[in-house]
C-alpha cells in the first residue's frame, strides 16, 4: 500500500519566517496530494491540494509543489503569523471508481514564535 | 449547514465494555470513513465506506466493526474495548466523485481504563 513520510515532525520559526514541510509518497499511481491543517483540539481542514498534472500551487501565503518523478512535495508558508500555529497533515491519494483512498503522513508540528 | 457530526465527543470506557461511535453528514456525501488519531502516528484509517451499501477494512481495522445504515450514517463499533484504543476518532465524508477533499466530523475522544 501507499506509504507517505513526512519532515520535520516538528518545526519553530520566529514570525514573518518562511516554513518548508516535506513529504515523499511511494505509490506512483496517487494522484491526489492535500494539505490538512489541524489547530488544537480541533479537527483537520483541507487548506490546499494539489493534483497530479500539476507542478506547483499558491494560494496567498501558501504553496504546494510536487515532483513527481522524485515522489515528492512540499508545503510553503510565507511571512508566517501566530495563527499558522498548528499540526499539518500531507497525504498522498489515488481514485477507484470515484472513492479517493487517503493516506496520511505523522504531521508537523508548527510553531511561530511571535 | 452541520456537515459531519460525531458522537458522542467524549467517553471513558472499562476494558471489555462496548460501545458505538455515530456519525452522520448531510452533505449528500457518497463516502465515509473512520481515522482514529494518536499522537506522532498521524490519521489511520480503521474502516471506510466507498458508497451506500459497502465497506471495506483500512490499515488498522483490528477490533472494529461498522455498518453503513444509510447515505448519511456510519457507526462504528468496539465489541470489546482495549487500552490500546484509547484515542481521538475521526470520521469524515467525501462526495466520492474523485474531488478527493474530506470533511472531518468535531473528533471523539475515547479512553479505555
């Protein structure tokens, strides 16, 4: 099965810094790669994706990028803020007869230090 | 709108009781699935429903049951409970046209003594 790893486990950057999160996937048949964010307590929301035929991706202060020969991508947030304070998901799907199979990585930690 | 609603959100359990976790979206949402949460290991999926009437084991499926009653409804089940399924659980839904975004439920937090 489909099996994502994801780095750092966890990450501290000082307010207005930039936060890289890595993750490689190992099922080249996935398609599919979103981006959850999960504040304390409370439950994950997607805040970007990012499909197959697509190299990169940018909404504000986010991006994603995928390379897909390497079986990996990336989470970008620029000029962090406080509130960008959370755990961040990546993971890695496929389709089968319109049910996407997700896997997730462990998650990353993040913290901005005002 | 309430999307995903999961109950209920807490509960202490002895070891050997049983119990039923509910779930239920109003989303017109044709899959759904349970993730249980625990810390440094990510979401693992325990059991997931690809439409009305069918479901299928995920990678951590041991010691759990489910039933799809119907498109907005998916429980899950622990017959006899263990410590080591002390956790947070999650259910989510997804249209199942292959957009591929989940919608998770508030979270249950379950503690098996």
């Amino acid at each position: 099965g489909e099996n994502v790893e994801q780095h750092p486990s966890t990450l501290s950057v000082q307010e207005g810094d930039s936060a890289v999160i890595k993750c490689t996937y190992s099922d080249s048949a996935s398609n599919y790669f979103p981006w959850y964010k999960q504040e304390l307590g409370k439950r994950p929301q997607l805040i970007i994706d990012i499909r197959s035929n697509v190299g990169e991706k940018k909404d504000q202060r986010i991006a994603v990028t995928l390379n897909k020969t390497a079986k990996h991508f990336s989470l970008h947030i620029t000029e962090t803020q406080p509130e960008d304070s959370a755990v961040y998901f990546c993971a890695a799907s496929k389709g089968s007869g319109g049910y996407q199979k997700v896997t997730f990585g462990t998650g990353t930690k993040l913290q901005v230090i005002p | 709108n309430a999307g995903v609603t999961q109950t209920p959100k807490f509960q202490v359990l002895k070891t050997g009781q049983s119990m039923t976790l509910q779930c239920a979206q109003d989303m017109n949402h044709n899959s759904m699935y349970w993730y249980r949460q625990d810390p440094g290991m990510g979401l693992r999926l325990i059991y997931y429903s690809a439409s009305e009437g069918t479901t299928d084991k995920g990678e951590v499926p041991n010691g759990y049951n489910v039933s799809r009653l119907n498109k907005r409804e998916f429980s899950l089940r622990l017959e006899s409970a263990a410590p080591s399924q002390t956790s947070v659980y999650f259910c989510a839904s997804s249209p199942g046209d292959g957009t591929g975004e989940l919608f998770f439920g508030e979270g249950s937090r379950l503690t098996v003594l």
